[in-house]
C-alpha cells in the first residue's frame, strides 16, 4: 500500500495560503540509547495470551533532576511519529539507527491497528464508521511481523510507544464528532490490538512487546490534529499524563490543560525560511505549502524543498535555544512524500541540534518526567518568556534564588506565528 493512499485523509486538513535539568554537557551525556538493541529484559511476566510481558521499569531512561537556582534550563528536543509501521521503506529502522547514533529518545505513536492482519479487521468498530473501515488502511502480514519487532526493539532503547488510535478518520465525518465515551472505545481498540497481536496475527517466532501497554501508554496524537476537545476528558479519566494533539502552539513552555491533569504538548508554529507566515512543525504542513499537499510534486524542486524544510526546523531549534529555551517539538510520518525529502531533512536538522550543548532529545514521557520534578513556581516562571524572549539579566538572575519574581526578559528578533494549520 503506498504512503499516498494510506494518508490520503490528511490532503484537505492544511491549506497552503493559510500556513502561514540536568548538567551543561552534550546531548550524549544524557543519553538514554546506544548504538545496538539493549539485552532481553530479565524475569519477563506474560500479560494474557503472551502478546506483551511485564518486565519491570524501561531500560535507558534519564533521571530527572530540579533546576538549581539561576541554573540555564536544558533545550528539549521531542521527535515524534505518526503511524510509526515498518514497512519496505524500513524508515522506523532508519530512524532508530539515527537515534542512537546521537543518544536521542523519541516518540512513536503507534497506530493500534498497525498490529492487525487485514483478514481480522472485522474486530475493529469505529466510532461513527463501519466495522473495520479505516481511512489508512491495514499492513501486511510481513509488514505487521515487522513493525512488532521494531516496536519491541524500540522500548528497549528507550523509546516511547504512545499511540495514533487506530482507523485515522479526518474532515467533517471524522474524529472531531467523536464524544468522550467514542474515544474511550477508540483507545481500548487500540490497546487492545496491540496486546492481542499474537493471538490475531498466529506469529509463534516473536518475542512479546516487553511492557503492560496499560500503563506504558501515557499519551497520544490525534489524526490530522483534530478532535482534542473531546479526547482531553478521557485522556484525563485514563491516568494520561499529556497529549500532543494541538496544532499551531507557540515556543513557549507548555502548561496543563483538563483541570491541570494533562501536560499540553503542541506542534508549533516556527520560521519558514522565504517566507513571511510560519508553518507547523510538522513534515505535512511543509509539504502543504511546498507542493500544494501534493506527495508527488515537482522533482526539481526536491532539493531545494528540503534545504528548506530542514531550515525551518533549524530555525525553530535556534529560536528556543538562544531565547527562551521552550521545549522543541517535531512531528513527522514515516514516509517518502516528494521523494523522500523530509526524512532527509529531519535527519539532517536532528544530526545538527545534536551538537550542540545542553540540548536532550527526549521523549514526551520523559518530557513529562522532567518537568514534573521541577518547582512549579519555576516553570510559571519560564512560561512567562514567549517566543524568541531572553530573560532580562540573563539566567542567573532570571531563575535565580529569589524565584518566580522578577521581571520577564527581553524580545528578540522572532516573533509569535501569524497562523497556521493542522496536518
């Protein structure tokens, strides 16, 4: 099945014209991968038909340390992915590799019917669509083996397994009319697929995901950046610690939505190199305002189509890093969209911001880890600098003894986004 048609939802959701810590060290230093797959996690308990096993606390996570009075905050990088299937492109694998080559963590958002087999789909109702009906269609049966041994490969280096629920329904008939109980039956769909893989796909020559997806799950992205408003009161209700379905957030330091129960990480709205507007964070909305939301645009301009994209998240990079050091967000798919150009561009901005220091690419979990074992005054503190602000007096000052009082900082030369679109 091509990129193209199991995306095709996602060709109305942008318009172009309308896109408009720890210590001072190297990212490596916080490192939470290396560079091969980590051992079988020891004493393994099997959680119902053997899909999934609890084997206790995730290898290569970091430990989350309070800011020290006056102390710069590190730069948080999140990468995070859509869909996240392997399938013949082997970008999953691509990226893993990428990854631990730079002690990066990532987030990839599995989608729960990415685990099964086309001949069960009968097992899937969607909310408000036919029984097995979904807009992204299903894998294969080899691509399923393989996307299960990616997933299990993944945890174990440290990454998160969040989810993209399951049949990415967008557009006027999509998730936005789904209720509170309807993204309820979403999820446990979800989750349930993905802790019943053995029994539904008949592969007896895996090992099992090793965690209980019951509680690794803490987070997800909604497709096409749509139907939050009703998701939130059940993310809530489930135990969820964030979602990071916003579209169009602004490089600020993220807050709680839901009555302060959900940490609210939003795509942001960063410079467009060439242009006036900015444009979401995402390979989408690049995609959007380059080639029209065309997958298959004008080759010509490939290369210079992905300097471009790759520029922009340089540029938003560079904003948080010399200014106020709001956490980074990056969303893409794992996909060949204009041949292949965003997964070239990513690869090359993350190679970039990795060499710099202080910076921690991190997953949105361990995001989440982080900002909660900080003072609370502080991060009301940070969340006062908006996008390209500096602290007046510099971070000493800033965050110094004294706390969340003070003045806010100064501007630089960015400037908060003009609009844009979800993807």
């Amino acid at each position: 099945m091509s990129g193209v048609s199991r995306r095709r939802l996602l060709a109305a959701t942008a318009s172009a014209g309308a896109l408009g810590a720890l210590s001072a060290c190297s990212s490596r230093d916080w490192s939470v991968g290396s560079g091969a797959a980590a051992a079988r996690p020891p004493k393994a308990k099997p959680i119902g038909d053997g899909s999934t096993a609890d084997t206790g606390a995730q290898p290569r996570q970091p430990k989350a340390e309070r800011l020290k009075p006056g102390e710069r905050p590190p730069q948080f990088v999140v990468f995070s992915w859509d869909g996240a299937g392997e399938l013949s492109n082997k970008l999953f694998s691509r990226f893993r590799k990428i990854a631990a080559d730079h002690g990066a963590s990532m987030t990839f958002f599995l989608s729960g019917i990415y685990t099964l087999p086309e001949s069960k789909k009968n097992l899937y109702h969607p909310p408000q669509h036919p029984v097995g009906a979904s807009a992204i269609g299903y894998l294969s049966d080899r691509h399923i083996h393989s996307t299960l041994q990616q997933i299990r490969a993944a945890w174990l280096e440290g990454h998160e397994i969040g989810t993209h629920f399951n049949g990415h329904f967008c557009g006027p008939d999509g998730v936005r009319r789904w209720s509170p109980s309807e993204w309820r039956s979403e999820i446990e769909q979800a989750k349930t697929f993905v802790k019943e893989w053995r029994t539904n796909t008949g592969f007896t020559d895996l090992e099992p995901l090793p965690f209980d997806y019951d509680k690794e799950l803490t987070g997800g992205r909604t497709p096409c950046l749509e139907g939050q408003s009703n998701l939130l009161p059940t993310a809530a209700a489930l135990g969820w610690k964030y979602d990071a379905s916003s579209p169009g957030g602004l490089q600020m330091w993220p807050s709680k939505v839901q009555g302060g129960k959900l940490w609210d990480f939003p795509l942001q709205s960063i410079p467009f190199p060439g242009h006036s507007f900015q444009v979401l964070s995402m390979d989408y909305n690049l995609m959007a305002n380059q080639s029209h939301a065309n997958p298959l645009g004008d080759r010509t301009q490939y290369d210079a189509w992905r300097a471009q994209a790759r520029d922009s998240y340089l540029a938003g990079f560079r904003r948080a890093y010399e200014s106020n050091r709001a956490p980074f967000f990056i969303g893409n798919h794992f996909e060949r969209w204009n041949g292949g150009i965003y997964m070239d561009a990513v690869e090359e901005a993350l190679s970039r911001m990795a060499g710099h220091d202080e910076v921690r690419m991190v997953s949105f979990r361990q995001l989440v880890h982080w900002l909660e074992a900080q003072d609370p005054a502080v991060l009301r503190k940070l969340r006062t600098l908006t996008p390209g602000q500096s602290p007046l007096g510099g971070w000493a000052e800033f965050l110094g003894a004294a706390g969340a009082g003070g003045t806010a900082g100064s501007t630089g030369s960015a400037s908060p986004s003009s609009g844009a679109a979800a993807s």
